[in-house]
C-alpha cells in the first residue's frame, strides 16, 4: 500500500505536525507513506513541496482575492496528477488545504482516478471561508453575509456564499472518506455538505514513549525552577492570537489569590511575551518555541496543570501532549476539548470565555495535591489505551484497505 498525504507542511503547524505523525505511525507499520506539501522543514526524500505559484498566478491572485475568493487562483495544482509521488500511490490522504498551496476545485480531479481520505483539521473543508465559524452556523445553509470575514483565512469581499457553492460542487464530483479526529468535528460534518460521504472519527495518535512523564524534580533542575513553585504551564504559537484565548488567561491569572500567586510560576512556550509577568503579578518563565518533542516532554512534567484557554479547537495537540505527561489540563468546554479534559478525570472544564471559572479551576488543581496526583495518574493511563501513535496508524491502514478493496 502506498499512501500520499497532501498537506500544508510536513512539521510546520499543528496541522501539519498531527499529519506528519501519522507518516510516522505508517511508516512504522511498514506502509509506503510520502508527503506533498506547501512548505517543506526537513530534507526526508519521502518529502516533496506541490508546485510553486507562478508569476501569472500570482498576478490572478490579486483579482481573485479582491472578489473575496482565496486559492482559486493556483491552476498548477492540477499538475500534481503530474508529479512522481502521486503517480506511484494507490490512495491519497488530504489534510489543511487553506494555506495558500492548494487550489480545493482540483480535489475532483485529483481523485477521479484515486481515492482519498479527508482528514479534518478544523472547519474550512466546509465553510464558506472560515477556518472555525464560532457561534455562527450559516455553513449549514450556504453561508453569505459572513459575520467574521476576518477570521483565518481571512476575505476582502463576502463571498462566502459562492466559496461555499464552489465546494459543494466539487464534493459532488469527488471520492473521499472523511476522517474527523474529535467527535466535535465529526458531528459538524454530518451537519454539512460533506455527509454526502462517509464519516469516521479516528483522533490523533501520539508518540507515547517520547511524550511520557518524566521526574519533575530533574525537569525542574533541567529548567532552574525552583522544586517548592506551583508550576501552570500554557503553551501557544502566539499569545496574540484572540482564538487562543491569551487575553482570558491574563484575566484569570490575575483573578487569583494573591497568597496563590506568591507560590506560584507561571511557564511558557511559543511566543515570548516579555510584558505577561508584569500584567499578572507572577514570576514567569518563557521557554520561547520548541521544536523538540522530548524537551517539550520535559516541560509538560516540570508542570503542576496546563491551562489551555481556547476559544474554538479540535482536537488540540498540546493537550494531547500534556495528558500523555501525565500533567492535569484546564480549559474550556469547547470544540473537541472535551474529548480530552474530562471533568474530575483529567482535569477541569471550565465555561467558555468564563476567566473567573477558568481561575477557579487552577485555584482547584493547585490546592489539592492528591487529586492533582489522581489525575495525572488517569491522563497517563487515558494516553496509553486511546491515543498511541500505533492505534491511530492501525485504524488509518484498515480505513485504506477498505476503500481500496471497495
């Protein structure tokens, strides 16, 4: 069996990390797994970037975007019938689509010939432009007068009604299975115009033996955290970014005792915010961003929680990570967060965009040392039997068999 993913990089993203995982997960099955992708970070020869824009598409681009119609413009992406790797698959797996190397009216053509399995990462495949729509469900009916044309990816002009027409008019004409790592995410799609399809939901798999817990004392000595600190750790690419939720942890933090606060570090990675400590009124330790996983490992265990304050997810990497470190997580009932918080079992959910709830949630966690202890018992052992790397790629392999033999 040979398998071509398509993706909007091999390591670069979350999408692109839980896809490259996958490749990993077939790769040690003995599957033939290879990756086109958009941008390209590691020199593997199982590795190969789609066809660049040319200077005619670009110059399309700028006409295209003004009518509010992103990746259109990308008439090369039909060549990738063309390229070596997809010649020589028997199936292809899609991934993110929507990061400016993809034109989605080729995936009829692209699957004429070869199935595909669709693996959802977000909202887009059937949106009207949106990555996540928010409170807003007009995707269920068409889309048009979009209330958030700013939200990634981004439109100058609404229409989102005809991007949306557009897809399904693709959909109509395409061999896909659609694959949904959340159950969130898979209920969402029996909603749209993709359960014209079949829906399957197989979360991400995780490396287990790379993400485990290690000693915290020894993470604490690797990192100079001092051993009697009550250690949050949050972890985004960007505090910045309003759907990650940077500015209701600034609330909640601050909502905290201040006898709390005195005991208290506050941890990161992803973005360096040199102006978070003064806001809070905690010491703070910023790792900045980190490509290692085992060192990422490292800070997922130095950690007494992990407190993820999303505004919309899937299936959130991080949290995966951290429950696979055995560390306790905080956040909100949103999305597929549920999936992996579980109240009382992994950690605390709290109400979305409820800072003062989200605050008692880590006034919660950090004053009870048993159930603290509990909980990261049950992450660890919920990591082993749901989520290893070998599960997820078995049931992708089943999945791919049973298209191909249909």
């Amino acid at each position: 069996m040979r398998v071509l993913h398509i993706n909007q990089s091999d390591t670069s993203g979350g999408a692109a990390i839980a896809g490259y995982r996958l490749h990993q997960g077939l790769l040690g099955r003995g599957i033939d797994s290879r990756l086109l992708v958009g941008r390209a970070v590691s020199t593997s020869d199982q590795v190969a970037k789609v066809y660049p824009a040319s200077s005619s598409e670009m110059r399309l681009k700028r006409l295209t975007q003004r009518f509010g119609l992103n990746h259109v413009h990308l008439l090369s992406t039909s060549k990738l019938a063309q390229h070596p790797f997809y010649e020589q698959a028997d199936i292809l797996n899609l991934h993110n689509l929507h990061t400016g190397y993809f034109n989605y009216l080729a995936i009829a053509a692209l699957t004429a010939t070869k199935p595909a399995v669709f693996t959802l990462h977000d909202m887009w495949s059937f949106t009207g432009h949106c990555a996540y729509s928010y409170d807003c469900d007009r995707w269920k009916i068409g889309c048009g007068h979009c209330p958030y044309p700013d939200t990634y990816p981004a439109i100058r002009r609404d229409s989102t009604s005809w991007e949306w027409k557009l897809k399904e008019r693709t959909y109509k004409h395409s061999n896909l299975t659609i694959v949904a790592p959340s159950q969130w995410l898979a209920e969402q799609a029996q909603s749209s115009m993709l359960n014209r399809f079949p829906i399957h939901c197989i979360p991400y798999g995780i490396d287990v033996d790379v993400y485990q817990p290690v000693e915290q004392d020894l993470c604490r000595a690797v990192l100079e955290i001092p051993r009697d600190k009550k250690v949050i750790l949050f972890g985004a690419q960007s505090l910045q970014e309003t759907r990650k939720g940077g500015d209701i942890l600034l609330n909640a933090l601050r909502d905290l005792p201040e006898s709390l606060k005195a005991e208290t570090l506050l941890l990161t990675f992803g973005e360096t915010n040199t102006e978070l400590a003064t806001a809070i009124r905690i010491p703070t330790l910023s790792l900045g961003y980190i490509s290692s996983d085992r060192l990422k490992a490292i800070a997922y265990s130095a950690a007494d929680v992990f407190v993820f304050p999303t505004r919309a997810d899937n299936l959130p990497l991080v949290l995966q990570e951290s429950m696979a470190c055995g560390t306790p997580m905080i956040s909100f009932k949103i999305g597929g967060v549920p999936d992996l918080v579980r109240p009382g079992v992994t950690g605390y959910l709290a109400e979305p965009e409820d800072a003062a709830d989200l605050s008692s949630g880590i006034v919660k966690l950090l004053d009870d040392d048993v159930l603290r202890e509990q909980l990261g018992k049950n992450c660890r052992a919920i990591a082993l039997e749901e989520y290893p790397l070998h599960l997820q790629a078995s049931r992708y392999a089943d999945l791919y068999d049973q298209i191909l033999q249909n």
